[in-house]
C-alpha cells in the first residue's frame, strides 16, 4: 500500500533545510521550514533564521527552485511554532514525544 506524503516538517532552516524545503516544493509537497528562535528575538523577528532560510534559498544560484512562485509550498516557523500546533498540522492528538520534546528544547510539558 502506498501512502501519499502530505506536508513535511525541515528542522534547520540553514543551506541544506532550505534547499530541501526547495526540493519538496519543486515536488509539489508543502513544508514547513523551521529554526530556533534567536535569544533575543521578539514578534516577527522570532522567524527570522527560517525567513533567512527561505530567502536564500529564493535567490540562490543555480536555482533551488524551479519557479520562484513555488516558494509559496514553503511556509516559515519555529521549533516552538511546530510543538505548540502539532495536534493541528498533523491531526493527530498525540503530543510530541518526551524525546522529541527535550531534545528540541521547545515545548512545556
């Protein structure tokens, strides 16, 4: 039986997690980007290493898009973002495991 992949989850918003942000999206598979949030971020500075990311990978050359509009596949987050929505981007009502958790450092139990 084949399952289809929906949505993906990139944990690390630098060259590679871009890049393969990128690949998804080319495949036509939405993903979340997502990175830490800066010590000393606030508001919409918080995603500021994921829209980093993001952006370079939009202006990288060669192209890690096919299209530049395929960047929209891409949405941008933080580590805290996917541990607080879990239950709702995966429908599912499990919570993060308590390795997953501790090791992302991001979620209150």
């Amino acid at each position: 039986m084949q399952k289809r992949i929906e949505k993906v989850a990139v944990l690390g918003a630098g060259t590679m997690g871009a890049r393969i942000s990128a690949h998804l999206a080319n495949a036509g598979v939405p993903s979340y980007l997502l990175d830490i949030v800066p010590p000393d971020a606030d508001g919409p500075a918080r995603n500021r290493l994921a829209a980093a990311g993001l952006e370079a990978a939009v202006k990288s050359k060669p192209a890690a898009f096919f299209k530049p509009s395929l960047a929209r596949l891409v949405t941008i987050g933080t580590l805290k973002t996917i541990c607080r929505s879990w239950p709702r981007l995966t429908g599912s009502s499990k919570r993060w495991s308590k390795t997953w958790r501790s090791s992302a450092g991001c979620c209150a139990k």
